[in-house]
C-alpha cells in the first residue's frame, strides 16, 4: 500500500512539475548570480508591455511617481527621492525649459540603443506618447491634459510642448517633469506591429501579452510561472557604454518567488531566501539586535528608512458637523497621541511630530528647506495636549451640557466613526488612538474597519457621507513635488470629482488654498515659491481639513546581507536612495553590489 | 429493471434542479458584497493621476468592458451563455487574463495535494479507529484523547505549528512554495526531489487534522458494530475472531464512505488554510484572493467547480449505494 501511495505522490508531482517546465536552460539560479527580491510581486505576471495598462508584472513594468523601476525598460531620466534630482537614463544631459514654460528641449544618448541593435530615437519618444493617448493607457490618461505634442527635432533631440490654457500659459509644468522619470519609453517600430496585430482595438493593445517586446533595460524576461518571476541580465545592454554606467549591473539574475503573504515574506527573507525586501517588518531592528540575522536597513538607527509620505486622517466635510466647527477638527487633532501611534504602529520607523514638524512636506531634508518654520511655529501642536483641546472645544461652545460625559452641538451629542481598511494593522492600530483621543475630550468616536475593496469605493465617492474620519496617504515623492501633495492636501477643484483618486477625498474647499495650488507650478522664483508654501501650510494648520498621523517610507527597503553586501547606505556618499536597488535612481545600487565574502 | 430506471430518472431531475439552483446563486451570491471590484481595478490604475477626470474615464472603460453597467439579469445570461461555451469569463483580481486559464494552472496542485493526504488521513484513521476498538485496554485509551485532540486543532494552527518548528526552528523543511526557490522546473531528479520536500509540510498538516475526526468516527461506528447481535450469534457459532472483524470493519465502513466521497467532492476549496500558509500554489489561495478582491469571475468559476464536483459525487454515491446496500436499495424502491 505504501508503494503504491509513494507511486502515485510522485507521479502526480512530476506531471505538476512537468506542465510548469519552460524553455529556460538554467535549471537552478546560481545563489551567487542572482539577487531575490520580495513584497513586489503578488501574483502571476499577466505581461510584459510597456504600453498596457493592468501590469501586475511588478519587476519589469511598474512606472510610478517615485521613480519608475527600470529594470527592463527605461525611463528618460530617474528620479531620485534623496535630492529631487532627475539623473539621465536614456537622455542625455539635462533637459531645458524655455523661458514660458511651454516647451521642453531634451537630446537622447548617442549611445541609447534597443535589444534588437537599432537606435533610441526622438520617434520611439513621440509614438510612445501619441499610443498612450490613442488607447488611453496610463501615459495618456497622466500626461494627455499636460502635454500637447512631442516633436523631433532630430534623431536624437526632441520638444515636448506643453498644453496651454486659453491665456496662454503652460496647464503644469510640473507634470511634465513627471513624465521625464515616470513613463518608460517603447520602440516605434513594435508599437507599430503590436497595434497591426491587433488591428487597432485599443482594449486589445493594452492586454497584449507583448511576448515579442524590445526592451532597452539591462534586464529581460527570463521565466515566469505560479511561483515565481525572473529576469535575466542582457549581456549586449547599452548602459556598460561609458557615457551611462560604463559596466553592466553586477547580478545576472533578478528574482523574485512569489509569496502568498506578508508573513511567507518574512519567513522567507529572515532565511536569506530574499536579499532586498520591500515589506513593513515591525521592529525591524530585532532582526539584527536580537535574532542576530545578517539584516540592515538604509539606516541603522530609528526610523531606520526615508519618510517620503505620511499616512493622514481626513475630516469628511460632507458631515456638517465637522465642516461648520473648526474647533471640533482641530481639537481632535491636538488631542491624538502621536508619539503612541508612532511607538506602536509603526514601531519608531518615522520620525516623531517633534522632531519634523506637521507640514504639507515630507520629511526629507530638500521638502523641508521650502517653507519657512517660524511662520507657521505658532500653530503646530505635536499631540496629547488634552487640556488644550477641551480649553478649544469649551472656548468654541462645544459642551457637555446634559453630564453624560460626552459633548453636544445643537443638542445632539457629537459622534462619530473612524475608519481605516480591516487587516492593515499599524492604521488600525492609529484609528484606535484617534478613538481614545475622542473619549478623553468628550466627543465619541468609534472605529470602524471594513473591507478594503469597500473602504475605496466610499472614500472615492464625493458625495460619501458614511465615513467621518477615515485614513488615506497622499503621495510620497515625484518630480511635481510637493506641489502634487499640496494639492491632495487642498485643491478646491477636486471637491465633487466622481471616482476620485486624485485628492481632496474630505471635500473641503478653500478659496486662497485653491489659488495657491494653480499658482505654484506656475511660479519659479524660489522666494515667491517658499512664501506660496508657507502660506499653503498657515491655511492647513489653521483650518485642519485633515490631520497626518505618523510618517512613512513610501518603500521600504531592507536587505539580507547573507550573500550580497555594498547596499546603499545613509552617509556612504554615494547618494543612491533606499528604493529597492530597482526605483528611479535606486537602480544604481546594482552597479555596485558585492558577494559577501 | 422498472424500479431501477424510475430510481434514476428521480435522482437526475433532483441533480438537475439543484445545479440550475446552484449555478444561479453562484452567480447572485458574490454579486451582493457591497464593494465594487471595478472601482478597486480603477484605484490600481488611478493612484498619482493628478487629472481628475481621467479616473472617471477609465473607470467607465472597464465597466464597459466588463459589462457591470448593465442590468443584473442580462448579465446573468450573458454568463450562463459564456457558460456553454466553456468560457469562465477574466478575472478581475488578475485582470487580464481568463479565469479558466488561471484555474487550469493552479487547480493540478490542489488535487495532487488534496485527494492523496485525503486517501492517506481516510485510510490512516480508519485503520486506527477499527484497532482502537478491536484492541482497546491501552491502545484506545492513548489513541481516543490523542485523535481528539489532532482532530480539534484547527488546520491553520496545525500548519502553523507543522512550519515553525520543521522549517523555521529545525530548518529540515522549506517554508514555502512549490518548489525551491532558486530552481526553474525541469525534468530532473533534483527537481523531483524539491517538489517532494516542498510537498511534505502541507500535505502532513492536512493529513494530521483528518487522522483525528476519521479515527474518532470509525472507532465509535466499530464499538457499535462489534456489540451488534450478529457479531454476538457469530460468535457463539464459533466463527473465527479474524472473519468477524472483517464483518465489522465492513458494516462500519459504509457511513465513512459518504464521508470520504464529501471530502474528494469538496477538495478544491479545502486546502486554503495550507496553502496560504505555506505559499503553495493551488486553487486555494486563488480563491482566497478572489474573495478577498470581490472577483466576481473568479469566485463563481470556483464555487462552481465544487457544487459540480460534490453534485456529481453524491449522485454517484446514491447510485452506487443502491447496488451495495440492500438496505438503501430496498428504502429508495419503495
């Protein structure tokens, strides 16, 4: 019987293991060749286009504001979240705006080639940009109201013109510059094949699997199944040219298993099965003070990583209640416990209120020098200050006049709910600080966590009136900030938008704040810029429409140095962000990786 | 003969009627929850747009697309006639690819976890059970509270347990996946032998679990057999101790059958917990993700593969027990 069990056990598993076989010809990844990633990819990969939409193909497509992650395909330039820079990829040189801001010169390497030998040209730019805003792709849904055209100039030299309004001035520049480090730029000549074979339907150009893709990155597809994803390094790639890295990335392979959750995850990278993690590990700090593990973060004290976002609690304005008294919103705020939330849910890996002050700005050193502190000093409150709130509320007349503990406006006792997704703990963990604020003032708040699929669908929604107080982050870092977070914080004009991904998501509408957001990509005198952000942040930290509760890396990125070391650390000079060895100029650090040992 | 075809014709209008039922709330039931995947599509695209409108245009293009703009019923039609054609729909979770390509690639995993530690935990009880109450003295009294226990471990905790103390303490197993990480499938002994020890911890932690509750209720159906008056009279008869038990083990195994046949009809959706946590490829975790991302698609072609598995198991059972059990037979004649 046993034999038979045995017999049919491993049957079964070949003919599991044999419907996966591929046609790749290394059948085991030399440990000391390939650098395995984790927390990136969730699923199997659907694709590898650049033009789709739907990439859930983490390692190769995904473009994002904080620096697109240009492993197989390539970006103009790559952001860096460090310093704002954007550092030539495929360009050459910095760009140049002319002096209305409408029209932006940038040249392409001599040296920028594709996977198939020919040129990076000034045409791939256009076609990529004319494509996007045919089927609609996220290049044309995020560029298509900034920009107007791309034209070549020559080969090698192109103008992007930006969209202008009616009285002649650019919509945003800033967006523009966006669309230097975010969109990854494809060959003319495949975009031509992909949209023939599939006879010009855009939904079908945006699902091809682009099997046949050319690429300009270092890396290529190599594998991909249930379990896992690999990309294999392009030995002929045109970066070892010595107008770009002058040598080719050290790992021959990128991996990355796919884990069915946070916790696989963990188990896996603390077994040295994952060198770059990109993953919330609570006190992350035991792994190597008390687990002994050969685990290191960007830095090696408190918060351990770069806060490029702070994860907020928005009033919903929509509740007149908290639309109509200022008091309550701001008493709320100076009320909650931040260093608790902080200590608690995000285990020290954010700085405190203290130590960087509440602000529309990130944390980072370059966002923090644009506005002026001591102008706003008076109004900042760093939390837990009970007495003041109460002293707000009674001033304002918001009181307990009935004695059952708990305020009331117009008769009614004031209460509300606080929301956050169900299972994303360190939020949860914040709305139940923000609870026991409330009851310490009067004013009853309950906790609410429902689904995160139902979280989005009401918080999208403009005319939403079932959340009061619910947790979404702005964005962290990009080349349009801080305008793009300023304007999350505060633009008016989002106020009604259905679907609303864009910000705004409590609908408070603030005249001056409205303006201040049109203004800002309009302005570029630095002094008149500082003083718009200034102004922007004296709006915010007297109105309250919402208060930030803790600060975040927008990535995390901690490595397990059991077989791969030289990782970019705070202070070694080098300048390469803590972004996953893969995200904007992130992707430096491949160049300069070591083998332990 | 009469009887026979009259039985049949009974129990295919029965089967048909519950799979018309079955198929209609496969339909309706996801289709209730109260978010909406399309929007959650959306959010994945739209976040750092800054042109306001254009996440409305794009969340119009998918709802179009996935025809969740129209009436409920049109689209119950439209996927009963999908149906027919063997197409499952595309998923909305892993958008774009089709459902039915997803399911084929992960459902030979669950089966070849499941229906073995099925067999082995079935046959494994069994037999412990029939000697727990043929031996008893001892042999029971160890084996009645430890399959008590086994069996009232949740199988989440059981897993669990079973990864942190074999791969993460002991380091003999690995934590996760398939196959080993560092290795692409191929035709190679090496291959064969990590796929084997990847298959070990959760194929343990299900059989484990299931040991307990098959040892508990053969043993009690056992007790009750071997007290009955024919085992007595076959007894005086002086018939031989080792023919009665097979006359026992027999007449006791008939109720653990139906179970059998429950658990193989239900495999697809059970090994969830195992291979979740051991990051095991299989319909489980598709299907927890499903759920978890309101993909509706994704959800019905699931759920329908277990109405038809168990629909079509216990049609065969109701067959199959009317020609080995007299008893059932004669009951459903009448």
């Amino acid at each position: 019987m046993k034999k038979l069990i045995a017999l049919v056990l491993s049957s079964a598993m070949v003919l599991t293991g044999a419907l996966s076989v591929s046609a790749a010809e290394v059948t085991e990844l030399p440990r000391e060749e390939t650098l395995y990633f984790g927390g990136q990819q969730w699923g199997t990969v659907n694709s590898y286009n650049p033009i789709g939409t739907n990439q859930n193909n983490a390692m190769a497509t995904t473009a994002q504001l904080l620096g697109s992650r240009t492993l197989m395909f390539e970006t103009l330039y790559m952001y860096n979240f460090l310093d704002g820079s954007l550092t030539p990829l495929l360009a050459d040189g910095d760009y140049s705006w002319n002096d209305d801001l409408t029209e932006l010169t940038i040249k392409l390497k001599d040296a920028a080639k594709w996977s198939d030998g020919t040129d990076v040209t000034s045409q791939d730019v256009i076609r990529t940009f004319d494509i996007g805003v045919e089927i609609g792709n996220n290049t044309g849904t995020g560029y298509g109201a900034y920009i107007d055209s791309i034209e070549a100039v020559d080969d090698k030299t192109f103008v992007i013109k930006a969209a202008v309004t009616e009285d002649g001035n650019p919509v945003n520049p800033l967006k523009v510059n966006d669309f230097l480090g975010g969109v990854f730029i494809a060959q003319a000549a495949w975009i031509d094949a992909v949209v023939e074979r599939n006879g010009g339907d855009a939904t079908a150009i945006l699902n091809d699997a682009a099997e046949d893709v050319v690429w300009s990155g270092p890396y290529t597809k190599y594998f991909d199944d249930d379990q896992k994803v690999v990309l294999v390094r392009d030995d002929n790639y045109w970066g070892q040219d010595a107008s770009m890295w002058g040598k080719l990335p050290v790992p021959k392979y990128i991996a990355h298993a796919i884990y069915a959750d946070n916790a696989a995850t963990e188990v896996a990278f603390k077994a040295g099965e994952i060198d770059v993690d990109q993953q919330f590990l609570p006190n992350i700090q035991n792994t190597w003070l008390e687990e002994g593990l050969p685990i290191s973060t960007y830095m090696e004290e408190a918060p351990y990583g770069v806060c490029l976002t702070m994860p907020t609690a928005w009033y919903n304005m929509n509740n007149p209640i908290l639309a109509e008294n200022t008091a309550l919103r701001k008493a709320i705020a100076i009320a909650v416990d931040y260093d608790t939330i902080i200590a608690n849910a995000m285990t020290n890996q954010s700085p405190s209120f203290a130590d960087v002050p509440r602000s529309l700005m990130n944390p980072t050193e370059g966002e923090q020098a644009l506005y002026d502190h001591d102008a706003v000093a008076d109004l900042q409150f760093a939390g837990n200050d009970i007495d003041g709130a109460n002293a707000l509320l009674d001033e304002a007349g918001i009181l307990d006049s009935d004695g059952d503990g708990w305020r009331e406006i117009d008769g009614n006792k004031i209460s509300l709910n606080a929301v956050c997704p169900n299972g994303w703990t360190d939020w949860m963990a914040a709305m139940e600080v923000v609870a026991a604020a409330g009851k310490n003032i009067g004013v009853e708040i309950t906790t609410l966590f429902p689904e995160w699929d139902t979280v989005q669908t009401v918080f999208t929604n403009p005319n939403q009136t079932e959340y009061d107080i619910f947790m979404w982050s702005p964005d962290g870092a990009g080349p349009s900030m801080p305008w793009g977070r300023i304007r999350q914080f505060l633009d008016g004009d989002l106020v009604g938008i259905e679907n609303n991904w864009t910000g705004n998501w409590g609908q408070y509408s603030n005249e001056r704040a409205t303006e201040i957001v049109q203004q800002i990509p309009l302005t570029s005198d630095p002094e008149e810029l500082k003083a718009l952000y200034t102004e922007a942040i004296q709006i915010y930290l007297t109105e309250v429409p919402s208060f930030s509760l803790m600060y975040r890396p927008a990535v995390f990125h901690a490595v397990n140095e059991s077989v791969w070391t030289n990782f970019p650390e705070d202070g070694d000079g080098r300048n390469i962000p803590p972004a996953d060895c893969t995200d904007g100029y992130g992707i430096a650090a491949l160049y300069d990786l070591e083998l332990v040992g | 003969m009469k009887g026979y075809r009259k039985y049949f014709g009974k129990k295919i209008i029965w089967f048909l009627i519950t799979l018309v039922v079955a198929v209609l709330l496969n339909f309706i039931l996801p289709r209730l929850m109260p978010n909406d995947p399309v929007a959650a599509i959306t959010g994945k695209m739209a976040q750092g747009l800054t042109d306001a409108s254009a996440a409305q245009r794009i969340y119009e293009k998918y709802q179009e697309e996935f025809g969740t703009n129209k009436p409920i019923i049109q689209q119950f039609f439209i996927f009963v006639k999908n149906l027919f054609h063997g197409d499952l729909g595309t998923s909305f979770s892993q958008y774009p690819r089709k459902v039915s390509d997803i399911i084929s690639s992960s459902i030979l995993w669950t089966i070849a976890l499941q229906f073995p530690a099925i067999i082995v935990g079935w046959l494994l009880g069994n037999l412990l059970g029939a000697l727990a109450a043929y031996i008893r003295k001892g042999f029971d009294k160890v084996l009645l509270p430890v399959s008590l226990f086994l069996s009232n471990i949740p199988a989440f905790g059981m897993a669990v347990m079973l990864l942190v103390l074999f791969a993460v303490k002991l380091k003999i197993a690995p934590t996760s996946g398939g196959y080993n990480f560092d290795m692409i499938p191929n035709f190679s002994w090496r291959f064969v032998k990590s796929v084997i020890s990847h298959y070990q911890l959760p194929f343990w932690s299900i059989v484990l679990v299931s040991i307990g509750g098959q040892a508990v209720g053969m043993r009690s159906m056992s007790i009750y057999e071997l007290n009955a008056d024919y085992v007595k009279y076959a007894r005086f008869l002086g018939i031989k101790d080792r023919k009665i038990v097979g006359y026992v083990f027999r007449n006791a195994m008939l109720p653990q059958i139906t179970g059998l046949a429950m658990s193989i009809g239900t495999m697809v959706g059970g090994a969830l917990v195992a291979e979740i946590i051991f990051s095991y490829p299989g319909l489980g975790s598709t299907m927890f993700s499903a759920i978890s991302g309101g993909d509706y698609p994704l959800i019905s072609a699931t759920t329908l593969i277990i109405t038809l598995m168990v629909l079509v198991i216990s049609f065969l059972l109701d067959i199959i027990y009317g020609f080995i059990d007299p008893r059932v037979k004669a009951a459903q004649f009448d």
